[in-house]
C-alpha cells in the first residue's frame, strides 16, 4: 500500500487510535483565478462541502513545474476528522468522494487494528471535462491517520508555494502552514 509516512514516525504494534484527515489535492480546468474563485469553487463546495473548515483552499501555482499545462488550477485542503475510526467515518468519506463523481480508482486498508490506521486513497481523472463548473480534471484524496504524538507535536505537511483562496472571500492570503 503506497502510503506516505512521517519519516521520524516510531514504530508500534498498537492499533492506531487517534484522530484522521483527509487530504484534498484537486486539479480543475480554469482559465484563471478569479473564474476558479467565482465559478469552480462555489460549484465543487457545493458537492463535497467545504473540507478546508471554512479557511479558504490552499492554491498551488506549481511554478516550480517548467512545462505544465498553465489552465490547471491545482487547490489543495486539509480535512481534521475525529477519532478512532468508524464505518460511519469511511461511509462519510466515501459519500463525499462519489458526490463528485462515480468513476474512483480505489486502493484501501480497511484494517482498524493496524498501527498506521486505516488508510484510503481514492484517484478521479478526467481527460475532457465538460463545460459545467466545476471542471475538475484530477483528483486525489488521502484518508490517513493523523500522527500526532503525546506532546502534541503534529507530523506536519509541506504543499510548496501556495497560499489560501476562497469562493467566500475575496482576496488571497498568504498560506498559514
């Protein structure tokens, strides 16, 4: 199972039992930001709801990737979903995913009793979206445990240079981590 795991991560026969998110990382066909702002993110929050907890998505303009295709907007959020796991947290999770759409490449762990939790990472891809917002072409979305050791220091996540955009509020801000 290709799941990416914290490098200073100690290792346990434990069954994990702390809380979960769920990463969003979502490529959509826009010309620019603010049809991506007005248009697709109204749209999207209005199939899957708002997973960045109202603080806007992250926005990655991936200049760091010479020849990519400069229509895709790439917005990434981070969802905090309590713990321990339960059925009704995938069943959630997965209600949410097919809102979105019904064609999902699905790989799981379904395991409660494993030490790194139950994991799920579900891929969409589209070649030629159609016309109705929002245009997403790509999608790939992470349930995982939340490592988050005893003195509350979080495994933390680096999405390069992004900074947060909204459908609600006008403007960007830089990214708060």
């Amino acid at each position: 199972m290709p799941q990416l795991l914290p490098p200073d991560l100690p290792t346990s026969d434990e069954a994990f039992a702390g809380d979960y998110e769920i990463v969003w990382s979502i490529y959509i066909r826009c010309g620019n930001l603010q049809k991506l702002r007005a248009v697709h993110l109204p749209a999207l929050e209005a199939l899957i709801g708002q997973p960045h907890g109202g603080k806007g998505w992250l926005y990655d303009n991936e200049r760091y990737i010479e020849n990519r295709d400069r229509s895709l907007k790439r917005i990434i959020a981070v969802q905090s979903v309590k713990g321990p796991y339960t059925d009704e947290l995938l069943l959630d999770f997965m209600k949410t995913l097919y809102s979105l759409s019904s064609f999902w490449a699905i790989q799981a762990r379904l395991n409660p009793s494993h030490p790194q939790g139950v994991y799920v990472s579900a891929r969409f891809q589209r070649e030629n979206p159609n016309s109705e917002a929002p245009a997403v072409v790509d999608a790939l979305v992470e349930l995982e445990a939340n490592f988050t050791d005893a003195q509350g220091h979080a495994f933390g996540r680096s999405f390069g240079t992004t900074r947060r955009i909204s459908a609600a509020v006008p403007g960007d801000s830089p990214a708060a981590g």
